[in-house]
C-alpha cells in the first residue's frame, strides 16, 4: 500500500448563523457551543485525515476555511475562494431563506472565485430542529441537483449527525476529481 500526502483548502460557506463554524469545531474537536458567535472574516482551522483505498492509503491535510456569511464581509468574500479544491454548502433547515441564497449567492460566488472545477456538496443543518424545520429534505435534494453537488446530507452540528459523513463524502469527491480511486 502506497501512502500518499494531500493539502486540500476546503471552504464553509452560507448565510450567516447557518451552524457553519458549529460544523467545524463538532467535525475537528467533537464539541458543540450554545453560545452564538459570529465570524470575523475567515476562520482558519486545520485537520489531518487518513482515509484508505483498495490500494492506497491517502493522508490529507483539510485547511478548513471557516467563511463569515455577514453582508459585510462581501467585498473581500472573493479572496477566500482563491485556491480551494473544494467546498460545503451550508442551509439552516429552519430559515428558508438560507437556502434561497445558496443559489442566489453563494454557489456562484464560489463558482467564480474557486479552483475550476472545484467540487462542493449541500448541507441542511440543524437536523436536530426537525420540529421548526421550514425547509423540506425534498427541496434541499432538488436544489443539490439543480447546482450539480456531489452530495446531499442532513446534519446537526449539535448531534454530530452525519457531520463526519459530510466531511468525508467531500474529501472522497475531491480525490475522486483528481484521479484517485477511493
């Protein structure tokens, strides 16, 4: 089995108050915040993986970019994307007009900015809120294959819920664009 080293810059992305850096801390320490803080900017956190192939064995460095959704951080948003091999669409299933924006917004945004041909995947977070969702598993399906994602998931950053499977399908979809078979 052959070892083989990645450096992957991967971006956060969706409104704000989405759940995105509570995705990056529950996905990197395994821990949940109550308490809302906004990001600044960009927050920069990395996290070493192993993932095995039928023949390879592949460790990837993800620097995980940690993007603010606030309007004002528009401006410089474009620097961010430079770079990135790949990304995670974030909704809040229980503010419609957070997925409105994934496609009014952020998908080509990133589209514009990114590495061609940059792979990306949806997330509906806040699965945990099943009881106030207001945005369907079935539009959240449709709008990943009206964008092309790679992949769909439901999370809960609170939970854990799938956070680790959402991480993992995109890393998976990145070295699958890159020609390697895992």
């Amino acid at each position: 089995m052959v070892k083989k080293d990645f450096v992957f810059k991967i971006a956060v992305i969706g409104s704000y108050a989405t759940g995105k850096s509570s995705l990056i801390s529950q996905y990197c320490e395994k821990k949940f915040k109550e308490d809302y803080k906004p990001t600044l900017g960009a927050s920069i956190i990395a996290k070493d993986i192993v993932l095995k192939g039928p023949e390879d064995s592949y460790h990837c460095r993800l620097v995980l970019w940690d993007i603010a959704g606030q309007e004002k951080y528009e401006n410089v948003r474009s620097m961010y994307f430079q770079g990135c091999a790949g990304a995670i669409l974030v909704y809040d299933l229980t503010r419609i007009p957070t997925i409105q924006e994934i496609k009014s917004k952020w998908i080509q945004d990133f589209r514009e900015h990114a590495t061609p041909g940059a792979s990306f995947i949806l997330i509906a977070n806040k699965k945990d809120l099943e009881e106030i969702r207001n945005v369907s598993t079935e539009e959240g399906q449709a709008l990943a294959k009206e964008i092309n994602a790679a992949a769909f998931l439901e999370t809960s950053a609170k939970t854990g819920e799938n956070v680790e499977s959402a991480f993992g399908s995109l890393v998976k979809q990145i070295l699958n664009s890159i020609g390697q078979n895992i």
